[in-house]
C-alpha cells in the first residue's frame, strides 16, 4: 500500500503536531489504564488480549493495528504517514508511560487519572487530526469499509465495530467502568473544541493530501479517536 499524502505543505508544523498528538496519546491510554476506572472500547479489547497472551499492553495495541491495517488491503484503503506511526508510536509510549505511573491509589487520585486522561485524549485526537497525515488504522477500516458500501452509514459500522470489541475486551478481562461511559460522552465534544483549534489551515487537497479525520462522518459527527 502506498502512503498517501505529502509534506510540501507546511511540514514542520504538521509533523510536530502529529507525533505530538500519538505521544499525547498514548500518555492518555495509560493515565486512563491506571485509573481502573474503564477503557473506550478498542483499549477494553487491547486490555483483554493482554491478560490472555501475557504481551505488554502497547505490544497488543501494535499487533492489533497493524492487523487491522492489512484489513485495509481488499478495501483498497491508502495509508498515511500518520496512519504507519500511529501503529507504532502509541503503543510505545502507552508501554513507557505504564512503567512510569504506579497502579492502585485513592479513589479521588484514580478520578483525576480517568479526566485527565480523557481531556488528554481528546486534545490528542485533534492534534492527530488536524495534522493531516492520514487516519488511525480503525478508523480507516471503517471509511473503507462504509466506501466499499455506501449505503451502510458509518454511525452504524462504527457502533458494531466497538460493541464487539468492547463486548470481546470485557469477556477476556478488560477493564469496562464508569470510565467507558464518561469516555463515550465526552470523547466527541472534546475533540470537536480542540479541532478548531489546532487544525492545519487551509491545505490544498490537489497537492494529494487527505485529512486524518472520518472522511465518511457528516458535519458535526464525533470524530474518531486517533486509533
């Protein structure tokens, strides 16, 4: 597959703000894994998979994205700088960022954890976005998927998606809470507030870049998170 979009437009800016974003990212994942509070659901999934194989939490979410991207093949999917380094970089920095925080605590310690967490992932998946580097590799599955089938809506693949991931997740031992409803609720306003006010302005879309964000969403949908 060959990668899609270029950087003769602004690329300091846009590589900045996309490796900036997985980092962020990936700190989000692990300040929300600490909290034992719940996951979103693709975290439940990559949580569960982990109890079972006995891999490193990162190490899943690697392996997993990087499935779903072959899963990109037969749709005819093109990926993105952004897409190749979100499958890498998050679940390095989610493995670094665990080994870092300690487990257990107050629960008063372990609710700042899960709103933090949240916040910092919303800001994430805007500055992910607005980069404009390519989508995360679930969330392309889904476009590519709705592309190939257009009158499916994309508000409908997706919940199928992430119900049986989160159904999966939680039957292999991951972590469904208050945190996976708080996360639900707050994930799309979030991301909706930051985007405007990080997105890279005004990039020529003939010049063959694409925006990270769901291309199949309408206006004012919840964006997907940056996996």
């Amino acid at each position: 597959m060959a990668l899609i979009g270029n950087l003769r437009q602004r690329p300091v800016r846009r590589l900045s703000q996309l490796y900036a974003g997985l980092v962020l990212y990936g700190v989000s994942m692990a300040l929300m894994i600490r909290s034992d509070l719940g996951l979103d659901p693709w975290d439940v999934f990559h949580q569960g998979l982990s109890e079972l194989t006995g891999l490193s939490f990162g190490t899943v979410t690697i392996g997993v994205g990087a499935l779903v991207l072959l899963l990109w093949i037969p749709l005819r999917q093109r990926p993105g700088l952004g897409t190749v380094s979100n499958v890498v970089v998050i679940g390095l920095v989610v493995d670094a960022t665990l080994a870092l925080l300690p487990t257990g605590g107050p629960l008063g310690v372990r609710i700042a954890l899960l709103v933090t967490g949240i916040v910092a992932n919303g800001a994430a998946t805007a500055l992910y976005l607005g980069a404009q580097l390519g989508p995360g590799p679930r969330d392309g599955l889904m476009t590519g998927y709705v592309a190939r089938r257009p009158g499916r809506s994309i508000r409908l693949v997706r919940t199928v998606i992430e119900v049986t991931v989160l159904a999966l997740g939680w039957l292999l031992g991951g972590t469904v809470g208050p945190g996976t409803i708080a996360y639900a609720l707050a994930i799309g306003p979030l991301a909706q507030f930051f985007i405007p006010l990080v997105a890279v302005p005004a990039l020529d879309a003939t010049a063959g870049d694409r925006p990270g964000a769901t291309a199949g969403d309408p206006p004012g949908a919840a964006p997907a998170p940056a996996g």
